[in-house]
C-alpha cells in the first residue's frame, strides 16, 4: 500500500519541522540520512559567511535568509562557525559586513590590523554563541534545515595568513605561525596551537549538542593528513559531546576522505573541473560516483561567476539532479545575492533572494520526491541501466532500485530517445507492469500523463521537446 504524500512528506524531511531524535546516518542505507523515521536527502542553497554577514546595511537579514529555504523547502546549508580571517574586510566592504563579529574575545593589550583590540584565543565572547550561532540552529530546525558547521580555514596564502587571526599582529598569544602552517601537520608539535584548537571544539561542541541538525566539518578545503585525522578522532571520542557526523571537508592534501575514519565524505571540484557546461555537470556526476564508498557524499560547494565558472542561473539545479542521481547530497555556495554583492564582491547591489531558477531547482527535486512518495533510499546509480540519443548529444544520468523504480535525468536541448533496461529486478520475477511519466524539472510538473508499459531489456522512450533538461520517471 502506498503511503499518502503528508506522510511522506514527513518522512524525507523537507521544510518540516526536525523534531525526531537526532540527525544520523542511516544503518541500513549509508548513503543518506536518518532523522527518527525520517529518511533525509540534503539539498540546498546557503551563503558560508552568514554568521559574518548576519543582517547588513544592504538588507540582508538572516531570518529572511531562513525564510526564503524554508519557501522552497531546502533542507541543507553550510556554514562556517566564523570567519578566522579578512579582519580588513568590514572596512572594505562596509554595507556588506556592517555588523560582523567573531567569537574570540578581544581583550588586548595592543591593536590588530583592523585597529581594534588583539584577540585573545584563548578566551571566547559568550553574545557571538547566544546571539548568532544558537538563534541560527533554533530557528533553522524550526524549519527542517539541517547545517552544517565548517570549523576552519587553512590560510595558505601569506595576504589571507596576515588577515588572519592566526598571525602574530592580531592576537596575544605569541603562537609564532606561518602561513600554512595552522591546519598543516605541523600543527599538532605546537602544544599552544594545539590546546587552542581543541579548546574551540570543545566550545563549539558544547554550545551546539542540543540540537539535533548539526553536522561538522573540519576544514574547508585545508588540512595535513595527520591533522585532519586527529580532529575527527577528537570529536569522535570527545568525552561530552561526541559525534558521529563529522566530515573532513574537500581536501588537498593526502588525507582520503574514502579510507579515512570521517562519518561523512565531502566533495568539491573533486577533479569534476569547472562549474560551466553540460559537460562539467557529466563530469561532476561521475566524480561523486568515485566518492561512494559505504558513506554519504555531500557535493557542499559549487557556485557561479568565480574560477571561470558559469554565469547560467539553471546550471545550479542541473547540478543538484546531477549529484542526486549519482546517490549524493548537494549544497550550492551562493556569495552574490543574498549577501549583497554582484559578480565581483561589491559593486553596489542589494541583498536579494537568489533567482528562482536556483531555490526552485532544488524545491522542485525535493517536492518530486515528496509527491510520488519515491523511496530514493532503497535506490543507487545505475547509469549503466539506461542510454540516450538526441540531436544534441544529450547526456544521461540514472538512479534506480532495479525491477522497482527508475529515475532518469536527461541533460540537454530538443527531443531524446531514452533506452532503458528494466528487467534488472529479482531473480526468477516475471517481467513486470511500469508506468512511465515525464517531468520537468524547471516547472514542477508532470508533462506527459502515466502510460503502462511491460517491463523488457530494451525499453524505449521518447521525450517531449525540451530545454536544458527533463526527467523520466519510471516505477512499478
């Protein structure tokens, strides 16, 4: 018997309230999530600096921000803590970051770069945890968002080292680093560093596990092996406040988040290449599908504009159907718009929700999967299950639970021929009975009404003209 969308609803997670017992991996299917009964796919569009940035002259405010996620029922963002750098930024940008803060105290003696007093790392300012970093939680598990808390960064050029609170010149505690020394295996023979780093997690962890939406990740794109692995086995065996959803972040180190003991793996370009064209989109799928290794892959960063990106408002959704179908989780880094930047970091633009294009890309997945009540937990790539042919060479991705339900997403412009195999079910099972629909996903909606069809090894399905991308689904 088939579950009504409600219950579904509630059972994937999004924009509902997270009131089950903690968010964990699933036993059963360690490739997605678990919240109570709920099984949850992580999709969403955040800004890393939110904590920084918080509500800015340009009107940006962060319960808006929550807000504009919870509309379009996204269920996932990534945060940094703060920002242990770009001290010089509020003077730089000061509409963007009118109301900045860290959570070191400042206590001096003396003036960092910025002109105000030194930062003491050894001593934290209570307000930045009961007036930003808790509120955030609070409220974003008030609307079924799951965060994901980036706790450092590496600095390795010697322009972000000396903007950092790190260097000698912004704090009193006489660590005596280099750049690219505070996440780096060296870290850990500086006894000072060290007992600060620890201190920050023991605080974070402490300030945070009350709630249950919390993920952590060690590093965004730093961190030596040895360093990286140390802080995991840190919170794993914290005495307090232990964890069991930690990721290492994108590294470019010899850390392997595959063999390495985090919960969690993490992947950016993660040698996709670029975020510009269909073709990268392909490559981008097919690097998360290396990432599979018995744990839950999270595609938490890729944007426009930046590194020769694209400036194609729809690339974010192609990317989002892109890392489901390759069974992952995917997060877009949004540091335009909400903010209040354009293309460059200040050319004098508002804070505005991100284009529709963008939040309803991954509304659209999310409320696909709701509404047809999918099991995408019992379900894997199999993209070999499935060809396409069209005039413009379009690609095709596919997830499926064989002999059950099959999604297939369809890159590219005009007509495609979709072959698919569906016969790949039990053993000994008789061919069965589908039924065979094709959705839009730049709409929401259905475009062709349900047709049965006889399960055999070569299927064939024509699509109805289309632009950009569509989606055959097909399920018993």
């Amino acid at each position: 018997m088939r579950m009504s969308s409600l219950v579904l609803f509630c059972l994937i997670g999004a924009a509902f309230p997270i009131n089950g017992k903690r968010l964990e991996i699933c036993p059963q299917h360690p490739y997605y999530f678990r919240d109570g009964g709920r099984h949850v796919v992580l999709v969403g569009v955040s800004d890393r600096a939110l904590f920084t940035i918080w509500k800015n002259d340009k009107g940006f405010s962060w319960r808006k921000y929550l807000d504009d996620l919870a509309v379009h029922h996204l269920n996932y963002v990534r945060q940094d803590v703060f920002s242990w750098g770009a001290l010089r930024g509020a003077a730089e940008y000061p509409a963007q970051l009118s109301s900045s803060a860290r959570l070191f105290a400042r206590t001096g003696p003396g003036k960092a770069i910025d002109g105000k007093p030194k930062f003491d790392l050894t001593q934290f300012d209570q307000s930045y945890f009961e007036q930003r970093l808790k509120p955030f939680l609070r409220e974003a598990a008030k609307r079924g968002i799951y965060v994901e808390l980036t706790l450092f960064e590496g600095f390795r050029a010697r322009s972000d080292f000396k903007e950092s609170l790190y260097a000698e010149a912004n704090n009193v505690n006489r660590l005596g680093l280099r750049p690219g020394e505070v996440t780096s295996d060296t870290a850990l023979g500086n006894r000072r560093l060290t007992a600060i780093q620890h201190a920050y997690i023991d605080k974070v962890l402490a300030e945070t596990a009350q709630f249950r939406n919390v993920i952590y990740e060690i590093a965004n794109e730093s961190g030596g092996r040895r360093w990286v692995a140390h802080l995991i086995d840190y919170i794993h065996n914290h005495p307090t406040h232990p964890s069991r959803l930690v990721s290492a972040g994108e590294q470019t180190t010899s850390f392997d988040p595959r063999t390495g003991a985090n919960d969690i793996v993490v992947k950016h370009r993660g040698k996709g290449g670029l975020y510009a064209t269909d073709t990268d989109v392909r490559n981008h799928h097919a690097a998360l599908l290396r990432f599979r290794v018995g744990k839950p892959v999270c595609h938490n960063e890729y944007f426009l504009y930046a590194n020769a990106s694209t400036d194609d408002v729809n690339f974010p959704r192609k990317m989002m159907w892109a890392d489901f179908t390759a069974g992952g989780h995917s997060n877009f880094f949004d540091f335009t718009f909400w903010r209040g930047t354009g293309r460059t970091l200040n050319d004098g633009q508002p804070s505005r929700s991100p284009p529709s294009e963008i939040l309803r890309g991954g509304q659209y997945l999310l409320d696909f999967l709701t509404e047809n009540e999918v099991k995408f937990w019992t379900m894997a790539p199999h993209d070999e299950l499935a060809t396409v042919e069209g005039k413009r060479k379009p690609y095709v991705f596919t997830l499926a639970a064989p002999g059950k339900e099959y999604i297939c997403y369809v890159l590219g412009d005009g007509s495609a021929t979709i072959t698919l195999q569906l016969t790949g079910g039990p053993a000994g099972r008789r061919p069965a009975d589908f039924t065979a629909r094709w959705y839009d996903p730049k709409s929401g909606r259905f475009l062709t009404p349900a047709h049965r069809i006889q399960g055999k090894d070569r299927n064939f399905f024509q699509s109805p003209n289309s632009k950009q991308d569509i989606v055959l689904y097909v399920r018993d």
